[in-house]
C-alpha cells in the first residue's frame, strides 16, 4: 500500500491502490456471479449424462463470459502498470468500465435464457464491443489528458495499446457476428470456436504488445 | 500494507488498511449485485428492441445506482486519504454508512418492481441522503472527537469537507424530489437528467474541494 | 504486501496477508448478502408506509445481522494484530469461523421466514454463541499451541483476551435468550433493545480490553 | 503492494499482487456463495429440530464445499509463495482452476436439488479432481516453461509438489467414489466420513510437504 518513491511529508494517498482493490473486486464478484443463474434442467433426473446434453450450451455460456471477463481483468491489469496516478477522468472511465463488466452475468443470463442463436448473442458481443471502446478512451484519456503514464513510453507504442485496448474486443465481436450471420442459427456449433479464437487473436496480440514494451 | 512512519517495536497495526479493504469489499459487492435483480420482461421475445422498450427504466435504475454507488465510494477513498488511524467511533459510523450502501441493491430492486414513478423514488432518495448525513458525521467524528487528521489542515477546509460529504447527497435527493413533485407522475423522463446533474454537480463540488486542498 | 521486518533472503511468504484478504473477503460479502433476501411485501402497494409497517422486522434482522458480522470483523481485526504468523492451526480455525459467519445470510434468511418470534431466533443466537466459541479457540491455539503471538504480551492479558473473545457472544446470546423466555412471545419489542445491548456491551467490553493492551 | 526487492526505475509492477487479489476475491466469493442456495424445507414449521432433521444433507454438502474451497486456497496460497512472477501461462492456468473454483457453488446446488445419492455426487468429485489436474498443471508451468520459481528448491520437492497439488485430489476423489460404489446408496451415511478423511490425508500430506520445504 505504501510506495517508497512516496513523499512521506505529505498525507498517504492510496488512492490508486484503493481503486485497483475496488476495480478487483468487481472483476471478481462479476465472474464469480456468473454460475449463480446456472440451473440444473427442471426436469432433471440426477444424472451427468442428461446435465451435460441439456445443460451444455449454458456450460458453454459460462466459459465464454469466464474467458471474456478473465481477458478485460488482465487488460486492465497491464493499463494500469502504465497509469501512475489517481484522476477523476480516469475513475470515471473506470466507472463506466466496471458498470458494463458487472452486466456481464445479466448479459449471460440472457444467454441461458434465449440460448445462443438469438439476438442476445448480438446484444452480449454489443456489450463486450462497448466495454472495450470505454477501455481504450481510459487510457486515451489517462495518456492524452491527465499525462498520468510514464513519459519514457514512445507515442507510437502508446497509441497502439490504446487502439489494440479499445478495438480488439469491438473487431473480433465483429467477427463473431459475421459468423454468426453466415451460419444463421447454428451458432451454436460455432460458440465454442469463436470462445477459443477470442482468446487465441486477443492474447496473441496483448502478449507482442506486451513483449514489445519491454 | 506497511507503513514506513510505523514503529516497528510496536505490534503491526494494519487496522486502517484492514478497514480500508473491508470497505473496499462492501462497496465492489454491493456495486456487482445491483444487476442480480435485473431480469429481461417476462414476455421476452428475444429481441433487442423489446428488450430495450420494456426493460430500459431498470437499465436507467441499474445506471443510477451504480453512478450513486461510485460517488460514495470515490467520496470515501477521498475522506480516508486524511484520515490517519483506526478508532472505534470511525468504524461504528462507517459500519452504518456501509450498512446503508449494502442497502442499494434492495433500494434498486424497489425502482425494478415500483418502477422509477411511485414512493420507491423517494425512499431510495432519503436513503442516499441518510447515508451523505452518516458520511459527513464520520468525517466530523474523525475531526473532532478523535482527531485523526492531518493537523496540517485548516479547520475551515476540514468544516467545508464534512458539510460538502454530509449535505450534498441530501440537497441533491430533494432537489430530484422538489422536480418529482412538479413534474407528478412523469419523473420517468427525468430520471436520466437526475442521474447526469447528479453525477455533474457533486463532481463539480468536490473537484473544486479537492483542488483546494492541494 | 510486504515487511520490513522480512527476511528478504527467504522466499516472500506473504500468507499471513492473503488470509487476512481471504477472511476480509468473506466477512464483506457475507455483510453484503444479507440484503439478498430482503424483499419489500407481496403485495406492496408501492408505499413507504406499508413498506416499513409490514418489511419492519426484516429491516430489524437486517441491522442486527450487519451489526453483529461488524462487530465479528472487528474482533477478528483484533486478533490478528497479535497474531503474526501463518499456521495450519489457525487457518483451520479461521475456516470454521468463516464458514460460521458465511452461514449468517442464511440464518438471516430464517429470521425473515420465521419472524422474529420462533425457535429461529434461538438458533441464529446459537449460531453467534458458537462462532465466539470458535473465534476464542482460535485466539487460544494462536498463543498457546503455535506461539505465534507476540511474547512481550503478559499471560494474564491473553487469558482476558481470548475468554472475552470466545464467551462475550454467547453470553450476549443467553442474556437474549432468557429475555426470549421471559417475555415469551413479544420479542419483536425486545429485537431493537437486543442489538443496542449487545453493541453497547461488547464494545464497551472490548474497548476496555483493547485500553489495556495499549 | 510494494516489493523492496523492486527496482524502481522500471514501471511498477504489481501484476503478482493483483492476481493474487482477484483469486482471493474470487475463492471468497465462491465460498460465501455456497450458502445462498441453502433454504429451509418448505414446508418448515420453524423448529430447529426439523431444520436439522430434514437440511442436514444440506448443511453437510456446506461443510464439504467449504472445505474443499479452503483446501484449494491454502493449496493456492502455498504454491505461491513459490511463484514469483506473472506470467500469461500462470494466469490463463489459474483462471481454468477460478473457473472450476467458480462452478462449487453450482455443484453444491446439485447435491441440494440431487441429494448425496446420485451421481451429482460423482459430477461434483470431477469437478474437484479437474480441478486439482488444473492446479498441479499451473506450478509445472511456473516450475518448467517460465522458470518463475525460486532456483534454489530442488527439482525433486519441486515434483513432489507438483504431483501432490495434481493428483491428490483426484486420488482423494476416487477414494469417495470407490467408497460410494461399495457402499451403493447408503453415501450419506459416508459424506461425513469422507469430509472428514479428505481434510485430514490432504492436510497431513500437505503438511508435511511444507516442513520438507523449510
């Protein structure tokens, strides 16, 4: 909670870390929320046989918003080792940030309930497409406004976490809905690939992102 | 969690820090549940548009509290910068404060079920202005009962701050009701301007407090 | 996270820590979820009046329920700023208390169903008795079995300390039981005197012993 | 959330610490969610005599899951004070093991619903076996594609470890349901037992594989 580079003389401001305690919180709250909408089918007869058959596109949910809620916490996670101080702007952006992640078991929900060839699909990737665009106005506005990160970074790369921040969860949702539209209603042979393809493009690209800010 | 001021002859006390990641905790969870009563209409179709139509109130509800929630707690992180050690009476007024927070998920769910026109409103109205009146009576307590602050301050400044954290919840939840009652029954369409004057002038009042203090 | 007074030589064992997170954790959300089965009357006709006239008793569960999960963190922040090292022993025991106090939403629950005229009121306050149990086992094993206490504290004092622990609940819990019998089935009038005894008691009792300590 | 160790002319990098505080949150979580599918009979007459008579098999499927969630987290909690650096093969490990830590609440909901004789009790000790493959999975990545731990622990405890962490809970898990096949549908009888025998083998084991340590 302390930090040595602190100026002791003037009042402790935790203010950054409380904001990372508060912001993990919600990551952790939101993802573990996820299972509590998870219902056994009603007519369940106590085997997995049946639970799986039945309940797999539901499973299926689960990892999805598991994988996507994982993936904003570890962005945010590598945003703020860049962002180095406190600001109303970036608490606000945050805020909103936080607000679309804490909709995520509702946005599920919808999911167990319309199943996955609905429109809910198409609002569940909305709401990961908007969380993203909030993510990259963070630290656009963290960069450009409140010049809270560290000046040693180079604009370009700055620049190019900021797009690859706010645009990657809106393009590869974009992907998935043209997929989507492609195939029609039988989205749900794809749920399972669009899931590891996420995590494959997303991760590929924060892990260079990251090596190359090394 | 260390404290370099702490004599480390004395037992570790990270009492503070503890009180800090409690409140933390309390304020992320009750933040988080808020959308666990929300549900799409009964009748759902399956349709964005439906959605939207029918369910939008508890969407602005959903935005409200979680605007009113992050209020309260940047509020807090701001009090606990000056505020320097655990006593008794600071956990006492904080539990109840915490208390009433933990209420808004409750309060929200009484906006889904009564909708934003009826009694809910003002109910939920005089619960965040109770909690203002709680937070403003920690922040005196803290001042002149155990003077845990920062010496430094001026007492006028420190006077500002309890009465700006005491009383503006307060103004704001009956300047919505004074628009409630003018405006009877169709508070439906201000619900939104509520919401943003709310979040625009306690921002306001409290950037310009905390500049100030600098 | 850290302390100055590791050994840095030694692999960082921040276990201490992470317990006081995990229970921190556990204690928030157990406050927090009493409120999730807190909801207004069937046929709530959308009043304030009605709300309170008929939701009064859950209103009492509620703030009893927060008070007493308060005072339990607060006892356990005690604890462990005596407590100064990770035990098998003590983290079993904690596990126990935590289990006990996760339980607490759930006796909550009861008090909500039974009102607070039934046997539920006695096994929430036997519930209470046994996680004091618990927690003055835990104190007692941290200093007599684990030695993870600091030694410069007379054993007079931990004799105090962990007698009050274990015993002040379920004295609290008889001393409201017997009023329980005494007035057979009026208790609701006796659920607010109930709460405010049992603050003022075991805060009094405690501050006393924490004076002492200092 | 300092490290002394930390040279401060490179960005501050609290990765560890934020993963170590978002699994924290998210075992609390899940382990305080254990009691919120818990509910009294329905047609409860308000004794404590009945509650326990006919929720028992509920309150022991708590204390299980309880258990077992504690389990994993000092599990956790031990393998890392061995890891000493994030990295994204750590992390995409442990959200797999938060995503089966997540799921408990769930599986405890089946054994509500399914009673403690049907195969939901088979599903149930999957999950927990998947789950212990998941986590030895993670400390064989740290140990042997990062080379995140300490160089100074032999290979052969860092196997031990490793094993130990992998494939005791599977190996307890088998146990139970070898247990369940022999004893057929008598398991309620056993469910205590086997609560019971899974804490004290893995705590013993456990235990002693941290004394080798120091």
């Amino acid at each position: 909670m302390t930090d040595s580079a602190h100026d002791h003389a003037h009042p402790k401001d935790n203010s950054l870390d409380r904001l990372l305690f508060f912001s993990d919180g919600v990551f952790a709250i939101a993802i573990t929320l996820l299972s509590i909408e998870l219902h056994p089918p009603h007519d369940w007869d106590g085997t997995a046989a049946q639970l799986l058959r039945q309940g797999w596109p539901g499973f299926a949910a689960y990892a999805l918003s598991f994988l996507v809620i994982g993936i904003f916490w570890t962005s945010h996670r590598r945003m703020f080792t860049q962002i180095r101080r406190f600001t109303t702007g970036v608490f606000l952006l945050n805020l909103l940030l936080l607000g679309l992640i804490a909709l995520m078991p509702f946005m599920t929900n919808l999911l167990y309930i319309d199943g996955p060839r609905g429109e809910a699909f198409l609002i569940y990737l909305g709401v990961v497409s908007a969380a993203g665009l909030v993510q990259g106005a963070m630290l656009a506005w963290a960069v450009f406004v409140n010049h809270a990160v560290d000046p040693a970074v180079h604009v370009s790369r700055r620049v190019t976490a900021i797009l690859s921040a706010g645009l990657l969860p809106g393009l590869i949702s974009a992907g998935s809905m043209l997929m989507f539209g492609v195939v029609g209603g039988g989205v749900e042979l794809w749920l399972p690939a669009v899931c590891f393809a996420m995590a494959v493009v997303i991760l590929l690209a924060r892990g260079l992102a990251e090596k190359r800010y090394r």
